[in-house]
C-alpha cells in the first residue's frame, strides 16, 4: 500500500463530508475510476476534486480498501482531502425546495398526485444552468458537482444555454420535461409569486405524463406539421377579431358570474356561461374552438393549480379571499384583442374553479378523454 494511503484513507472516511458525498455520487466501477483518476494531475479544479473523492469514497465504504489506488489517485485525493465540501444552500435552490414541499404538504387539497412524478428543474442563473433533482445521470453536457441537502437532490451545472427570463416546461435534450426557469430578480417575481410558479410548470410535467400526451396533442390537428410543439404557443387564432374578442368578454363575465353565485342560483348561473360559450364558438371555425379547448385544459388547469396553491399556502382566510378575488376580477377583464393565448389561462382557470362546484369529481379523470374542460361539464 501507498505510504500515505491510512493517512488519505482516514481522511476520507471521517466527518460530515463523507455522508454528504456518499449520497450525491453513485458507486462506479473500480476500473472506471482508476482510469479517471489517472487522468487527473493536481492541482485540478474543485468540482472535479469533489467528484474523484465522492467516487472513491463510494469505493472504500464499500470494500473498505483502497489496495488498488494508483499513485496520481492517491495524489488527486490529497489534494482535495482538506476542501470544505459542506453543502452549500443556494438561496433558489432553496425555493426550489419550497415548491417540493409544498406540492406534498398541499396535495390533498389541490390536486390529486401533485407531489408524484418529475420534478426536475434547470435553473437559470447568470452565466450558469444548475440541473436539479434529477434521476440517475445528468444529461451529456452537464457536470455533475454537489448534493443539496435541504433540496434532497444531486445538482450539475454547465453554462448557460436558456434566456434568463424563461418560465417553461419542455423536454431537455434527454427527452426528459424539465422546468426551465429563471430566477425571482430575472423573472420580475417576488419569491412567493416564484415558487408557486413552480408548481404550475410541474403541473404541465403532470401534464406530459398522461398517457400518450403528445400524439393527443398531434391528433388535435392543429399543428400544421410541427413537431416541435412551438404551434402551442403560435397558432393563428382570430384574437384580433372584434366579434371573437366580445364575445371573449362576455365568456368571462358569464364565468365570474357563475363563480359567484350562490348554490341557489348556480344551475341558472352555469346554463348562462354555456350559452355564453357556445356564442363564443360561434365566432371561430371548429379548429380554433380545439385550440381553445386545449389552452383552457392545459395552461388554464395549471393556472388554477397555481391560485390553488398560493390560497392554501397559509391558513389566512385573506389569502384565500384574494386569490379568489384575483380570479374574478381577471374574468371580468377578459381582453384577447391585449393579452392574446394568455386570456385563456385565466378562461381555463375560471372553467377549472366552476366545476369544482358542479362536477367536483372532475380532475380524478382528468388525463383521460379529451384535452378539453367543456366535456366535464356534461358529465
């Protein structure tokens, strides 16, 4: 053995360190990590200290020997054995892990496996992308390089690739959905208005998980031949159209008004927004009636999440109070003609938060059927 292998081998098995390590880098074969280790000649940068010590590490708690080191390991060790690899606490990591503990605490009383499924997030901040909470290996380009402790998760990190602005979901290179998203100060967001941004971006991961989500989408028949999913946000629709955009307003007057009405009044409440409705679809052709459709079940369903959540994120009834009152005041300000696709979140919210009322059963089928709220209302 090496002359100072007990010496690095007590280093690297004693202390907070070890744990933490142990947890973030999985065990690689013995000959993989002989040959990276070969490959590293001190003095090397921090991360890819970090990460020879964490599979080494990962070798000798298993086998507790480190026999088979090779001279340039054993060096590349010493050289990072004094680092401080306590994990640190990014500040929107620690968003980030707010969002997580919210979908699991808000589950119930906001939508049914909410806290299931991915939840990967790209971080997008400054010059850097930090890839977080995913599973197994991170995708080619990214390295790999601590383990949060509050976020429970491994984080790798490249430069950056996305706007700092972002705020989307969409598969990364991997094919995985990952929310892309910005921090608060790049966002425009304060942090509450953030993390519950979060969790309407993992309800379109939800989204993408229902079954056979993507050639749905293609069968709506509005795509025009793009496969890159740009015609969700491109499609042609008549927002301009005086007709379509009055009766847009009038869509949302109806949807306020069903909102609140009292449980003696609702059955007249809910016939006057169907009317209302189909007075709408009278102005557009079927196709953009399917468009409609598939905004107001995707973008306003993670809309309503969303309010949902920011309601019962505290105990204060004002809280509730004011998100409810966001709501129908958003309605009753419905204006395509301005705001163009995204008037349909607050519809689609609005379509969402009524059927609570009339079909409360309603989002236990919601993956199944088609992408559209109206059919619920029949059912």
């Amino acid at each position: 053995m090496h002359a100072n292998a007990f010496a690095i081998r007590r280093d690297i098995l004693r202390g907070k360190a070890v744990t933490f390590i142990a947890r973030a880098i999985p065990a690689k074969i013995a000959g993989k990590i002989v040959t990276y280790c070969h490959d590293v000649t001190p003095p090397i940068p921090l991360e890819a200290a970090n990460l020879v010590c964490a599979e080494v590490i990962m070798y000798v708690m298993r086998y507790r020997s480190v026999d088979w080191l090779p001279v340039s390991c054993l060096l590349a060790l010493a050289s990072c054995a004094h680092q401080d690899l306590t994990p640190t606490h990014h500040p929107n990591r620690a968003l980030v892990a707010e969002a997580r503990s919210l979908a699991t605490s808000l589950e119930a009383g906001v939508w049914p496996g909410l806290a299931t499924g991915n939840f990967r997030v790209l971080l997008v901040d400054g010059d850097t992308e930090e890839l977080l909470c995913f599973a197994n290996e991170p995708p080619s380009g990214f390295l790999r390089n601590s383990y949060d402790e509050k976020l429970g998760c491994s984080v790798a990190t490249r430069s950056r690739v996305f706007d700092p602005t972002f705020l989307a979901t969409f598969p990364l290179d991997d094919g995985i959905s990952t929310i892309v998203i910005g921090t608060p100060e790049a966002t425009g967001k304060s942090n509450e208005e953030w993390v519950v941004t979060v969790l309407h971006e993992h309800f379109h991961q939800l989204q993408f998980a229902c079954p056979n989500y993507f050639q749905r989408t293609l069968d709506l028949g509005l795509s025009n031949g793009d496969q890159t999913g740009m015609w969700m946000l491109n499609y042609p629709f008549p927002y301009q159209d005086e007709d379509t955009a009055d009766a847009a307003r009038e869509l949302g007057v109806s949807l306020a008004e069903a909102l609140q009405a009292d449980d003696r009044d609702l059955a007249e409440s809910l016939a006057k927004f169907l009317t209302a409705r189909r007075s709408f679809a009278a102005t557009i052709g079927a196709a953009d009636l399917r468009y409609f459709d598939f905004q107001a079940w995707q973008e306003g369903t993670a809309r309503y999440v969303e309010r949902k959540a920011a309601a019962a994120w505290t105990a204060h009834s004002a809280t509730r109070s004011s998100e409810n009152d966001r709501l129908i005041s958003a309605l009753n300000a419905v204006d395509i003609r301005q705001d163009g696709r995204v008037a349909f979140y607050e519809l689609g919210a609005g379509e969402a938060a009524l059927l609570d009322r009339v079909n409360p059963a309603w989002a236990d089928g919601y993956c199944e059927g088609d992408l559209s709220l109206h059919s619920r209302f029949e059912r």
